[in-house]
C-alpha cells in the first residue's frame, strides 16, 4: 500500500511537470490602469490557483474558530456549554 501511494505521488509530480514544461509561453495578465505583467503561463496558473486557495483559507478560518471555540470544554469554576441532563422521574402509577 505504501508504494502504491508513492506510485500515485509520482504520477501526479511528473504529470504537473509535464504540464509546467509544455506551458512556457509568455502570456500578458492586464491590471487596471493600463499596467500588465508578462510572465510564463504556467507561473499564472500558479499564481491563480494560490489566490483562490488564500482566499478560501482567509475565509474559512474564522469559522474553524468558532467551531474550536464551541467545541472546547469549559474551564473549572464556569458553567458548562452544555445543561446537565434532568433526573430520571419515578413512573407514575406505581
């Protein structure tokens, strides 16, 4: 299982290699205001690709904290997040 995981990671590199080797043209990203930067194609699919994933970061951490928040037991001495469950009643009837 070990080795096939690292055939998988192999597989995956030498594709994106090849990737990276065949895009080398210099394409132009256009800013506003006229200013533009010319850099190989693979770099700006890069670049793209980092934004989006800060962007998703940037926005999903405050909610990992809230849930850490939640999820972390109380401290000695305060009141617990959760109420403690009821005392079972006796059946009626009896």
């Amino acid at each position: 299982m070990k080795y096939l995981a690292w055939l998988l990671k192999a597989a995956v590199f030498f594709t994106l290699f090849a990737f990276a080797l065949n895009n080398q043209d210099a394409v132009a990203v256009h800013f506003f205001f006229g200013q533009q930067w010319e850099g190989p194609l693979v770099l700006v699919v890069l670049a793209a690709f980092v934004a989006g994933l800060a962007l998703g970061v940037m926005f999903m951490v405050p909610r990992w904290w809230r849930s850490r928040k939640a999820a972390r037991p109380s401290e000695p001495g305060t009141s617990p997040a959760i109420p403690p469950e009821p005392a079972p009643q006796a059946p009626h009837g009896i």
